[in-house]
C-alpha cells in the first residue's frame, strides 16, 4: 500500500524508524516521502515512488539509447547509471558468427541515438552497472511506430509476462518494462491512434492514483472507455476517474 508523506506507517514501541522516517510527539512513525513502506526485521522504512529502477538478473526492460561508443551502447533504463549493450549481446537474425570490425563501424544501422529498445537484464555488477542484451530477435531489440510512457519502477509488478496485446485492439502491442517505462505501439495498415490515446490515458490514470500497473486494469479501463465512448481527453476528468474507484 503507498503512503503519503505525512502518513503513519509503524509506531516506535513496535518498531524502529528506518530511512525515509520520522518520530512524533503521539510516538508514531511518519513518512517523509510518498511510497511504499518496507520492514526488514524491526525497522521500517519507506521506498519513495521516485527512487530509480534496481536491476536484476532476467528483468525485461525498455530504454533510449544515449550514446554509441567503442562496441557499445549507453542506453537510459532510468538506473543510477545507464545501462550497457555490448555489440557481442545483440543477437542478429540468421547471424551466429563473432563479432568483427565491420560490425562495429555500423553499430549505429542496429541502434542509434534517441531509439527506443527493448532489452532484458544479463548481469548486475557490483559497481550498479547493468549489462544488458537483445536474447530474441522475436520480443527485443528496437522499437518502432509508437509512444514512451515513464512510471515509477515500484508501480510495475514482478510478472513472467511483460508483452501484451489488447483484446480491444490486437493491432496495439505493449511492452511494460520492469524499470517503469513502458513501450506502446501499432501494427496493422490502419494506425489506431483513438485506442493509442486512450491507453496512454489509462497509463496515466493508474501512476496518478498510485495504483500497481497491471495489464488486466489497464485493459479493463480502456474497454470501459471505448464501450461508453469515452474520449482519451475525457478519461482524464474526476467523473471518469470517479467511475474507475481507483481510490
């Protein structure tokens, strides 16, 4: 359950305050930040909703390259440091040979800067570097034809699943990266932009109300609205969000 800044969140006969805590006169433990309260053992603390995404080892993730260096990308994950793409951890259709000087001279025709990629975690090292690779042609590698959505990492549920196709609108796929971005986009002749919006609307929706982004909520939120025809614009009003009860 997210907490407010100002919320109780333990009571020190009980517990002991931890980071993101403080003590009051009635012997309760306050919430400095908004987030999520975490006990280990008797101390108690609070995760803000604006820390950075923390990697692990099989995490899904979707960055923006920022730079081309050497054999690698620079790519933002929305980590304390930005993670790593050695051009030996992309994995080319129908290519299995090493790596070459060739490769390396046209990196920027598989990834450039500003594209957007999907990628999964290979190694976290102890100095918080995350390396990252492209393991299927299939699911990872660039992105195309769609819309970045960014969330806090701690409002993205821990799933065997992160690629998603509405029932609405098979056209849309959508990748929901464990470090909180969230990659949106269409196939097919037509471009469903109406169905774009409104998912960006739900997306938005759920972050603001603090609420845990599951595909099933957001889905069920863009069927009601495409049911009662509910513009994406209007999605955003308090009688809209009245009608959802996030709260």
């Amino acid at each position: 359950m997210i907490k407010l800044t100002g919320e109780v969140v333990g009571n020190v006969r009980k517990t002991l305050k931890g980071i993101n805590t403080h003590g009051d006169d009635t012997d309760n433990i306050i919430s400095t930040v908004c987030g999520v309260p975490e006990q280990v053992d008797r101390f108690v603390s609070v995760v803000s909703l604006s820390s950075r995404y923390i990697g692990e080892v099989g995490d899904v993730v979707v960055g923006r390259v920022k730079e081309v260096s050497g054999s690698r990308w620079k790519v933002d994950i929305g980590a304390y440091q930005d993670g790593i793409i050695l051009l030996s951890n992309v994995t080319l259709p129908g290519v299995l040979r090493k790596r070459e000087r060739v490769d390396e001279l046209g990196m920027r025709s598989l990834f450039s800067e500003g594209d957007i990629v999907v990628c999964e975690v290979q190694k976290v090292f102890h100095s918080s570097t995350i390396s990252l690779h492209t393991r299927s042609v299939e699911k990872h590698g660039k992105m195309n034809q769609g819309f970045l959505f960014c969330t806090s990492p701690f409002l993205i549920p821990h799933t065997n699943k992160h690629f998603h196709r509405l029932k609405a609108n098979p056209h849309i796929r959508m990748v929901i990266g464990v470090n909180g971005y969230i990659w949106v986009d269409c196939f097919g002749q037509e471009q469903q932009y109406m169905d774009m919006a409104r998912v960006h609307s739900a997306l938005t929706l759920l972050s603001r109300a603090g609420c845990v982004v599951h595909f099933a909520a957001l889905e069920r939120i863009v069927c009601m609205a495409k049911q009662s025809e509910v513009s994406p614009y209007a999605m955003l009003s308090k009688q809209f969000h009245d009608m959802l009860q996030l709260d």
